[in-house]
C-alpha cells in the first residue's frame, strides 16, 4: 500500500510514521494545488494522510498574530487536499481536534454531531472551520485532544504539564498516543469514513495529572492550581476545556483505555525516560497548551 504523509517531520507525523515506516513525507505546502496534485499523480496513492497544519510555537497563542499562516495550513490546505484527493478517490484521513468545544455537554460529553461551541481563539476557530467543509465528503476526520505518552518528548502533554508553576484543575478529555494510533489503525483499515473523537475513556483534570506525576514520577514536584477564572490573566487566547463523546467510537468496537489508567502507565514509562524536565520561565508557564 503506498502511503503518502504530508506533514511528516512534525509531532503527529512522527506519530504516524511509527506505525506506516514506509509512508512517502513529501515536503509539498499543502495549500500549493498544483504541487499536491503533482505529487499524488507521481506516487499515485492508496492513502494520503494530513498531519500538516499550524498548531504555533510554543502554543495556539502564535497563531492570534499569524491568522494568515494560521489560515493557509489549516484551512485553505486541507481544503486543496479535499479536492485533488476527492477527484482521484483517493481515501484520506485528516487531523483535527477536539480543541473546538467547551464544556461536558451536561455530562453526556460532545459527540461528533455536535456543533463546536468554542470560539476563544483563532486556532480553534480554523479547525471548525475546515471541519464543516470537510464532513461531508467521504474522508475520515479523527479528533484528538492533548495528546501524551511516556516519551520525554517537549510535545508530551506530560512534559509541557510538568513545567507549568500553576495546572488548571479543570476536567477534560485527553489522549494517549498509543491508543489513538490503535485506533487510527483500525479505522483506516476499514477505510472508515466521517468524524471520530479519539479520546481515552472518562476525563481528567490537568492538576489530577500532576498529582499522579508526583506519585509515580517525581515526589518533590509541585504546582500549584489555577482556576479557570484566571486563565485570561496568563493567556493571549482562550482554552478549550471539554469532555468528548467516545459512543461512536464503542459502536465500532473501538475504546481507549480508562484515562486515569493511561496516564498511570504513561507516567511510569515516563520515569523511566526522563531525569524531570527542567522548569522554564515563559509566558506561558501558567498555562495548558491546547
Ligand atoms: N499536537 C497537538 O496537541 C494536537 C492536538 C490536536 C490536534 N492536532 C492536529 O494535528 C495536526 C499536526 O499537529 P502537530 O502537533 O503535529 O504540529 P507540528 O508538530 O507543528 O507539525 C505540523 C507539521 O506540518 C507542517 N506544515 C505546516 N503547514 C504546512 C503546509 N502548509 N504545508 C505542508 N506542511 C505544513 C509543519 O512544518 P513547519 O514546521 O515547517 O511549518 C510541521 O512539520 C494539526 O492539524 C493539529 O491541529 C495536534
């Protein structure tokens, strides 16, 4: 099967080269039409995979002053994708994030027929956006949301967590890249096709997470809590906090681990792996990453 994976050298394009070696990671822009379309008729795919898209450095904050960059990766190339992928019918699978609601949805948590209810900033604004254009065309659509693992990496939620003087202590859905590559695989094997929340089961609140890292990692780290209310004091733009529906996941016989238990596990790995990291002062100490 020839794969094709743009978006390759990034965090999530790592990811997937773990379980697709053989992926080409061509170094087209996504968003340059004529360069996309050369590429596919060149490699002639029987599955592309969109791991490209700005997420900002060192957080979503980047993209509220680089809207046009923001734009171009996350909109306008997805939607190049769409059509040079569609007139081909080649399959495709597409990154988005559950980064686009707030709440827990009166407990029953967003199912993927929700409309997104988070405007409080432009990165989320981008990845509803291309969602709605994309959800009617016969393309898979996963949805993941902070993702971690036991690796040091700067990107593990569990590193970016383990720096912050202050940890919202608000619940939210989160997950382990492991189980979402299990079930991306899964997914796509059966060439899958909608929108999918890839979220371990149940929620924990960022400042859980660090009590566990505490236990399992490091005894004498500690943080203190931030409550949402004074998140905007420390943040540019707003933060989705928010639990998933995984219902439609189970109805395809697809769960992810208990989110305590993937995190515990995570956690131990995690000691394993890392000395602890180091605290930075930035800006963004106080704060999540989405
Ligand atoms: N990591 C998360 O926490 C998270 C959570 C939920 C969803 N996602 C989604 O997962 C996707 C990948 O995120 P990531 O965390 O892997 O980001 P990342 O580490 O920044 O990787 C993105 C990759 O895409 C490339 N890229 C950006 N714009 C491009 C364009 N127009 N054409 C071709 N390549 C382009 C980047 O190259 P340059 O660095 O050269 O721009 C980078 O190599 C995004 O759609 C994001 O919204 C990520």
């Amino acid at each position: 099967m020839t794969i094709l994976l743009f978006g390759g050298r990034g965090y999530m394009g790592g990811q997937f080269l773990q379980i697709y070696p053989d992926a080409i990671t061509p170094s087209v822009d996504i968003a340059d039409a004529a360069g996309v379309e050369a590429v596919l008729d060149a490699e002639k795919p029987d599955l592309v995979i969109n791991a490209a898209g700005k997420t900002g450095v060192p957080n979503v904050d980047w993209c509220e002053e680089h809207k046009l960059e923001t734009f171009h990766s996350n909109v306008l190339g997805p939607l190049v994708l769409l059509e040079a992928c569609q007139k081909r019918s080649i399959y495709w699978v597409h990154l988005s994030s559950g980064c686009v609601y707030s709440g827990d949805n009166g407990g029953r948590g967003f199912a993927e027929t929700d409309e997104p209810n988070f405007t409080g900033s432009y990165y989320s604004r981008t990845k509803a956006a291309c969602e709605r254009s994309l959800r009617d065309f016969p393309m898979l659509i996963l949805r993941l949301r902070m993702p971690f693992d036991g690796s040091p990496h700067p990107r593990n939620l569990l590193t970016k967590l383990a720096q912050f003087e202050r940890v919202l202590d608000t619940e939210n859905s989160i997950t382990c890249l492991p189980d979402f590559l299990d079930a991306a695989e899964a997914l796509i094997a059966r060439r899958a096709t909608g929108i999918y929340n890839i979220v371990n089961e149940g929620a924990i609140s960022p400042y859980r997470i660090m009590e566990l890292y505490r236990e399992i990692v490091d005894p004498a780290h500690c943080c203190e809590r931030l409550l949402p209310g004074s998140l905007s004091q420390v943040v540019r733009a707003g933060r989705s906090n928010c639990v998933l529906s995984t219902e439609k996941l189970k109805e395809e016989g697809i769960s992810l681990r208990p989110v305590e238990e993937a995190v515990r596990s995570a956690l131990m790995e995690y000691k394993k792996s890392a000395v602890g990291p180091k605290r930075v002062e930035t800006l963004n100490k106080n704060c999540v990453q989405c």
